[in-house]
C-alpha cells in the first residue's frame, strides 16, 4: 500500500506547480511594493532637493535686491530733498534689474515721491 492516496497524475502536477509558483509570486510582490516605495522616496528627495534650490535662489535674490534697496535708501538725494536726482538714480539702478518694474518712494503719509513707472 502507497503512503499517498491514488491522486491522479494530473493534480499532482498541479500541486507540485503551485507549490513552486506560490512562493515566487509572493518574493515577486514583495520585491514590487520595495521598487515602489524606492522610487516613491526617491521621488519626495528629488522633489525636496528642487525646493530647497528655489528657496536657496529666491533667498539670494532677496538679499541682492534687500542690499540695492538699502543703498538707494542711503542716496544723498534723500537727504536733501531732491526727489528729481533720487529719481534719475533709481531708474539707473532698475536698468542693472530687468525683472524690476518700478521703485516707488512714499513719504510717512503715504504720498507717492516717486515711481519710475511713470514719465
């Protein structure tokens, strides 16, 4: 007498294949879900490494334009009054900014001096 039952032929094959397939499409899966989660890390450290660099370059712009306001602020023509000398200085600082569209210069109330955006 055999140790196994009569089972046919057939679905011993069968069960030989998945026992071979099951494992393999489990190491499969798993091996996708950690592709998955390496490129999706990937992804947020590329993303994060972009944000930083535009952070990085807008800080820099700041400072540069915070530094040309600083010494526009400090112009002689302030100190004596001569909003027309202020002007002309301001339109030839704004020539080295192209991405500038006009300085304005208001005194405490609010009253526009001068905007190099007008004539």
């Amino acid at each position: 007498m055999s140790p196994l039952p009569d089972v046919p032929l057939r679905r011993r094959l069968f069960l030989l294949a998945a026992v071979a397939i099951v494992p393999l499409a489990a190491m499969s899966g798993l091996g996708l879900l950690a592709m998955v989660q390496q490129h999706r890390e990937q992804a947020e450290r590329a993303g994060l490494d972009v944000t930083r660099a535009l952070a990085t370059a807008v800080d820099a712009e700041l400072r540069r334009s915070t530094a040309v306001l600083e010494t526009l602020a400090t112009s002689p023509a302030l100190d004596a009054g001569d909003t027309a000398a202020f002007n002309e200085r301001a339109r030839r600082v704004m020539a080295g900014r192209p991405h500038w569209r006009t300085v304005i210069l208001a005194d405490a109330r609010g009253k526009v001096l001068v905007n190099t955006g007008f004539p």
